[in-house]
C-alpha cells in the first residue's frame, strides 16, 4: 500500500504549506502530490514553489500557474487576483517560469489514479462544486479516482455503475473507503486559501494499493500561523482582502 499526501491551492502561504509538509511527515507519507495553483493571491510564490520542487513527488500545473506564464489569462481573474498575479510574475525568475512551464496538465499514475488541478475532461476547465459539474466531470473520467483541487473545497463526488452520483464532504480525521467499482473525484481543499468557513489548511492522504481493492481518503485541517501571513501579505502591497480572507476561511 502506498501512503499519498495531497495538496493543492497553496497559493503563496509559506506559512500554511509549513505547517502541511511538518503534518505529512508526522503522518508518515510515502509521496506528496501537488495539484496545481502553487502561486497566486500569496506573498511569498518562490519559498511556495521552492517547497513544492523539493518535497512534491508530481505537480501538477494550475490555472494561476499557468497565468503566470500566459498574462492574457489575466482577463478572467477579478482585480485583487489580478493585482497578486502580475505582482507574482515580478517576483519569479527565469528558473521558476522554467519550472512552472514543465509541469503537466494531468498526471496518471498507474490505471486508475488521475491527477488534475480543475477537471479530468480533457481541453476543459471547470469547478466542481455541485451534482451537475460533478455529473459532467465524470463524463472525462472511465474508471478510478481523481484527485483535482481549483475550489478550494473538501469534497468526495461519487459516480456508481447504477448512474448515480453522489456527494460527501469529508470531516477532519474521518477515513473515507473508497469502493473500487465506483468512480470518485476527491478534493483535498485549499493549503493556503481554505473557502468553506474553516481558516486551518486543508490536505488529505490517500491510502492505495491497487484498482481492485479499496483505497481510503482522509482529510486533514492544520492550524498555522495566520497573523504571520496575513503581516506578510500586508508588507509586500497585495490588497488587504487578501490578508483579511485568511482569518474567515473563505
């Protein structure tokens, strides 16, 4: 059985993604897996990205990632978005672009483990937060579980053989089993920008061993130091909305 820690959504909170890496190792992980949106909204994007190389086993690339690459995309984020990602593009140099460049779109580990930052049907972007997205994501995804991040919030949707497809929120330390003959798109919240209510930073593990047998999701919820990032987000110029969001988890 392999041991997956999953993160996602980290956006510029060293402080948050800390705190995560110091609970996956207390949890005795054998991989972490980043789903995408390492930058964006946060101070502090290199210590961000230089934490994921270095402790991220597959990254997966996301859209304010992406947008750091392509400022065009720009057009689609509202303003204090888009003031903290042209702050972002600033801040990083030619062997941080190089990296967030090589990242890939979607990642398949073995048959039936597929990990995407928004959706896992192919040229598309999507949240997925309710029964009709979750019912069209789906359509992109045959067999097995994936693992997508993008709204920053804890969610297990569950497609069985019958057509019928389900949600759960997963509860901090609460094992989720994970039936073989069905099909899931798990969500492991935000690391550094939580949006369903609850401040601490969101992560899972993933207990696997094999598509015939069932896995589990746990989801976990991390104190940090909170006032840290927010003086941080304050001292460098990013909108203050940006700081004050932290505290009310949303």
């Amino acid at each position: 059985m392999s041991r997956y820690g999953i993160i996602s959504d980290i956006h510029g909170n060293a402080q948050a993604l800390r705190a995560v890496y110091d609970r996956l190792g207390e949890l005795e992980v054998d991989r972490i897996v980043c789903l995408g949106d390492i930058v964006g909204y946060g101070p502090s994007p290199t210590k961000c990205l230089d934490l994921v190389l270095s402790y991220c086993h597959e990254v997966v690339r996301g859209n304010h990632d992406e947008a750091v690459l392509d400022p065009d995309l720009g057009r689609y984020f509202n303003s204090a978005a888009l003031m903290a990602l042209n702050w972002t593009r600033d801040q990083l140099g030619a062997y941080h672009l190089h990296a967030i460049s090589h990242m890939k779109t979607r990642i398949r580990l073995g048959d039936s483990l597929l990990l995407v930052h928004d959706t896992p049907v192919l040229h598309d972007s999507a949240y997925i937060h309710e029964l009709p997205h979750a019912i069209e994501a789906f359509e992109g995804l045959n067999q097995g579980i994936c693992l997508h991040g993008h709204t920053h919030l804890p969610t297990i949707f569950r497609s069985q053989p019958s057509g019928d497809v389900t949600l759960e929120v997963p509860v901090h330390g609460e094992p989720i089993v994970l039936n073989p003959e069905d099909r899931y798109l798990c969500n492991p919240g935000s690391v550094g920008q939580p949006r369903d209510g609850d401040a601490r930073a969101s992560y899972a593990v993933l207990d696997y061993t094999c598509p015939d047998a069932e896995a589990i999701f746990t989801l976990y919820r991390t104190e940090y130091d909170i006032k840290g990032a927010q003086s941080e987000t304050h001292s460098v110029g990013l909108p203050s909305i940006l700081a004050e969001r932290l505290e009310m988890g949303c």
